[in-house]
C-alpha cells in the first residue's frame, strides 16, 4: 500500500503539489535515469550503449553517413560523436573511410558484425519506446513529440531567449564560439 508522502508526490486527479513545471522536470529526470539505467544493462548484455545503438543504427538507415551528418540528426557536438564513432571502429562495428568527393571528410558504414546489431532487439531503449508508441495513439504521440522537440530546442539554445537575427562583429562571434564551447 502507499505511503501517505508517495500518494501526496503524485496525485491522481492531475494535480501535484510540485506544479506543473516541477512534476515535468521531475518526469524528465526518470526518463534521464530510465535511459542511463537502460545503457548500462545494453552495454553487458550486447556490448554496446544506447547512444553507441543509435548510431549503430542511424549508420545501418544511411550507409556512408557523414559524422557532420550523424551530429545533426543526433543533436549532439561533434566532438561527441567523435568519441562514439571510434568506439564503435574499436568493436569492428563500424568503418570509417574517406569521402571521394572530400578527403577531409569521413564516411561510416556498419560492418558485418555491426549488420548483425541493427536489428530489433528486447532489453534496448529503442524496444521500450515502441512499446508505449504501440499503447498511445498517433496525436498523442504527436503532442509529446511536439513538447519534446520545443524543449530540445529551448534547452539546446541554453535557456535563453532566441537570439536576435541580426548578430555582427567580433563580439558577437565571440559569443557564438563561446556558446559553442559550453555545448559541447
């Protein structure tokens, strides 16, 4: 049976004494954990995370992909991916070659071995999320997504208001680089 305090934290009639906004960031957080937890577990049981799977399998769904490419799908820094990508080469999970076109550039396609990790699999973060897809219907799916992606992009912007569209001079690009630098 609950406890008095576990019943107060979340009420059933949509109220809770947190307030809208405390009751969000604190489902927020379980996500956060639920998704670390998750990794973890992946990491033992199939040798990589959730993120290094999301790139496995975002490289299975665009052979030779650019890691400027992956980057923006994925919201992340650049210098992020760097990481993960060398990670995933360090498994054999994935190649890394140049592009014809741009030498500078590098193009990644999944390996046999990573082939055979870009499939469905149960225990992945990816397994969990189509469950509850399954369970709610499509414009409830596209609300959430739709609150999620205006939160992404609040957070992503650091909370700040937008900037103005006219930016010019050394100052502004030092902010630019400077809010560059605290991202990554």
């Amino acid at each position: 049976m609950p406890r008095a305090q576990d019943r107060q934290e979340t009420a059933t009639d949509g109220e809770s004494p947190l307030g809208e906004v405390l009751e969000f960031m604190r489902l927020l957080w379980s996500i956060d954990h639920g998704l670390q937890t998750t990794s973890k577990r992946m990491e033992i049981t199939l040798g990589i995370t959730g993120l290094q799977r999301m790139v496995l399998r975002l490289v299975g769904r665009f052979p030779s992909i650019s890691a400027g490419r992956l980057a923006r799908l994925l919201h992340l820094h650049p210098s992020t991916l760097t990481g993960v990508l060398k990670r995933l080469e360090d498994k054999g999970l994935v190649t890394r070659t140049a592009d014809p076109l741009d030498g500078r550039r590098a193009l990644f396609t999944l390996t046999s071995r990573g082939r055979t990790l870009d499939v469905p699999a149960t225990g992945t973060v990816e397994a969990a999320v189509q469950r509850v897809l399954s369970r709610n219907s499509g414009g409830k799916i596209a609300s959430a997504r739709d609150v999620l992606r205006a939160l992404s992009e609040e957070l992503g912007n650091g909370g700040r208001s937008p900037a103005p569209a006219r930016r010019n001079g050394k100052k502004a690009n030092a902010r630019r680089s400077a809010s560059c630098v605290r991202r990554g």
